[in-house]
C-alpha cells in the first residue's frame, strides 16, 4: 500500500497552507475573542476553490477527490477551527448532497453558487427535540398546491445567520417514523423565514450557529431534494460525508495542538533542562505524536472508501470517532505541558481545548458514532 500523496494533493497542501499560514491563523485568535465571522476569510476561500472541493467544475467546483478535502480541511482547521467548520459545512452537508440527489435544474441554480463561494450553505436537520434522534423531526411540509407550506424550528444550525441556502428536513408522514422525512432545498432570504440569536459558545466562537424558524414558508415542487420519503436517507448519507470533514477538522485542531506544545516543549526550560528533556513529557509527545498519525490514517482510509464509491458509514464514523477524541486528549495534553501558560490566553491552547470539545458532539456524538459502527458491526 502506497501512502504517498500525489503531486496534485502535495501541490493542493502547499496552497492551502500558505493560505492558512499567512491569512487565517494570524486572525484566529481574533476571531475568537470577539466571536467574529471570518467574511474575508471565507470570500478567500470561495476564490481559492475551497468551498466546493469535490464539487465537479461545471457546477463551479473544484473538481478534486476526497482526499484533498481532508488535506485542504487539516490546513485550514490547524490554522483556525472556526473557519474549518464554516468551510466543511458548506462542501460536505451542503455541497455533497446537491451533487448526490438534485437534479440538473437544481445543480445549475443551487450548487454553482454555493461551490464557487458567491453563496453560502447550511443544514438543517437538528431541532430542539432532535439532536441525536434525529428521526424525531417536528417540522412539518405540508402540500400545497403544486408544493409545501413548512412550519418548524431547526436548532444550533451552523452558518444559519449567514447562510443564502439550506438544505432543510421535514416531516411529511408522520405515521410513517423515518420514512417519512422528506428534504427540500430553501432560499433562506425568502419570505418565512427568521432567524434566531446567534448561540454563544464555548468555542469554535467565529463559526456562528442560530435557531432558523420557518412559518407558512412556502416550498415549490422544484425545491425537492431527492423523493418524498426519502429524506433520512439523504441526511445519513450526507452524515457520513460530513464526518469526513469534522474528523479532517479534529486532525487540524490536533496537530495544532502537538506542534505548539513540542515547539514550547523545546524552549521553555525547567529545573535545568528544556521541557522535553523531562521523559515524562517526552513521553507525553511521542503519544500525541503517535495518535495524530492514527486519526490521520483513518481519516484518509475513510476518505479513499467515499472516493471507491461504496457506503462509508463505518470508516467515517471510526474517523470522527477517534480524531476528536484525539484532538481532545492532545488538547488537553497541550495545555498540560504549558503549566501555567496553558491556561492563559496569551496562548492559544487553551483555545485549541475549547474547540476540539465540540468535535465530539456535532455530526453526531461520540456515542452515536459508537453506535453506527456496533450496527454495522452486527450486519457484517
Ligand atoms: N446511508 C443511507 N441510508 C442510511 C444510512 C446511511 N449512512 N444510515 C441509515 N440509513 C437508512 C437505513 O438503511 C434505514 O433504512 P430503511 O428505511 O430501509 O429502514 C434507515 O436509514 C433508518 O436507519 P436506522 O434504523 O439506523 O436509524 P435510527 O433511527 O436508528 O438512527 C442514527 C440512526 C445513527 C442514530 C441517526 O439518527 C444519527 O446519525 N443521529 C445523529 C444525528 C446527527 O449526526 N446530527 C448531526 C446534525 S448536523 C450538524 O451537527 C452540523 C453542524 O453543526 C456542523
């Protein structure tokens, strides 16, 4: 098995980093103390082809593998977790499923906005009693005409202040449970729609998450994403892209966490001896060292099994399972081997800890993500 990455997907990091490097980790502290939505950063994006990765070229993409959306995601994310997340959910709970299941009409007016960055995406699945359930849907489409009057309340909605597009879930069939959720691709600037107070969070604080409430909004038939009945389908399978990118957005978060911390660990001295001279936080390094690599291999495996076409539920869930652990504990390690600089906000650990926390509850839970790999587990 060759590992080596090819000359494009190198050529594809070194721009990314640059950019990264010399536009958005400069920024990122910034961003968070004033809870700021990066608008320059993400106009930058959209230049640079970043917010449409895999998206083919005559929807205005990139036209580029999965792989290099993991790639061009750690770069981003190990610069600002912020502006990872704004990024991954408009190329892979937005874009993604518009590649998938919309139509050519919908692909010309949807997608090509969204992937060349003159637009911006959110989904909308969770709602106040549908987080991990998310089954449990209470928005209701319900015909009209030719289309659908919506009614509903969809929560913590990342991008949802901002967004232009959303890809929003209702229910159409009560009675018939998770077969009768149906999906609609909206206009959020149309009459209908408001949106709530931006939530104020523990970190990610430049990504902006809100409420968007939708009453009597009115849905033609053209805004249907896929068939009626068919829209847990399409949230799962959007899901297991989408954990792609939280996984890539973990392994950024992670391995700022590993080069600040072995940066500081060869400077700072301690009883006579630079920090990593001390085993135990040699120690400390080689670990974190050793499980960044980990949620990176299966981070990439996960994304060579979307690019090999088949159900990657499995290697998706393993991905953002273990790389936001990872980021976690390699966070939390950071800080650790700052001491009393750690917890400080003239360093950024302490941000990398607060961000790295939300990777294992968004795009599903840690334990959901345990559960979807027992089920699959059970099948094989
Ligand atoms: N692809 C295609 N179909 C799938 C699928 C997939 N990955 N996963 C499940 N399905 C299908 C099943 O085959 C089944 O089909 P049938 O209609 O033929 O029965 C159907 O969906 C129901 O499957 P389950 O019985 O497994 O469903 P469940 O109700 O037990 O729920 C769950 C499964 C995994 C717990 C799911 O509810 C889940 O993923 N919950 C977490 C929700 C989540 O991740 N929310 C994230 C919100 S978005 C967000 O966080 C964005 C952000 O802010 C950045």
């Amino acid at each position: 098995m060759d590992l080596t990455l090819s000359e494009e997907h190198e050529a594809l990091v070194r721009m990314v980093r640059e950019f990264a490097v010399r536009e958005v980790k400069p920024a990122a502290a910034e961003i968070d103390r004033h809870s700021r939505f990066p608008s320059e950063l993400v106009a930058r994006m959209g230049e640079l082809g970043l917010m449409g990765i895999e998206v083919p070229v005559e929807y205005g993409g990139s036209g580029l593998d999965p792989i290099a959306y993991v790639l061009a995601m750690e770069e981003v994310s190990a610069a600002c977790a912020s502006t990872g997340v704004i990024m991954s959910v408009n190329n892979s709970l937005v874009c993604d499923p518009l590649v998938k299941f919309a139509t050519e009409a919908q692909k010309t007016r949807w997608l090509e906005p969204l992937a060349s960055g003159r637009k911006l995406g959110c989904f909308m699945l969770s709602e106040p009693e549908a987080g991990s359930d998310a089954a449990a849907q209470r928005t209701v489409a319900v015909p009209d005409g030719d289309g659908w009057i919506i009614d509903g309340t969809k929560n913590w909605i990342t991008n949802g202040p901002q967004a232009d597009t959303g890809i929003l879930f209702t229910m159409t069939d009560r009675a018939a449970g998770h077969r009768g959720i149906t999906a609609f691709v909206v206009d959020l600037n149309a009459p209908g729609v408001t949106r709530g107070h931006k939530d104020d969070k523990l970190g990610i604080r430049g990504s902006h998450s809100s409420q968007v409430v939708f009453e009597g909004y009115r849905a033609g038939p053209e805004q249907l994403l896929g068939k009626v009945g068919e829209g847990f389908r399409v949230a799962m399978s959007t899901l297991d892209c989408g954990r792609i990118g939280i996984a890539a957005q973990a392994l950024g978060i992670a391995r700022a966490a590993f080069e600040t911390a072995a940066a500081y660990a060869c400077v700072r001295r301690t009883f006579g001896k630079r920090v990593i001279d001390h085993q135990a936080m040699g120690f400390m390094l080689a670990d974190m060292e050793t499980e960044l690599e980990a949620a990176r291999l299966l981070t990439l495996r996960a994304a060579a099994a979307k690019m090999a076409g088949r159900r990657h539920s499995r290697e998706s869930s393993m991905a953002k399972l273990y790389a936001s652990e990872t980021a976690n504990r390699l966070a939390k390690a950071a800080i650790q081997i700052h001491g009393g600089n750690g917890y400080v906000t003239e360093f950024p650990v302490e941000r990398f800890y607060r961000d790295a926390k939300i990777t294992e509850i968004y795009e599903g839970t840690s334990e959901i993500q345990r559960l979807v790999i027992a089920a699959d587990l059970l099948k094989a």
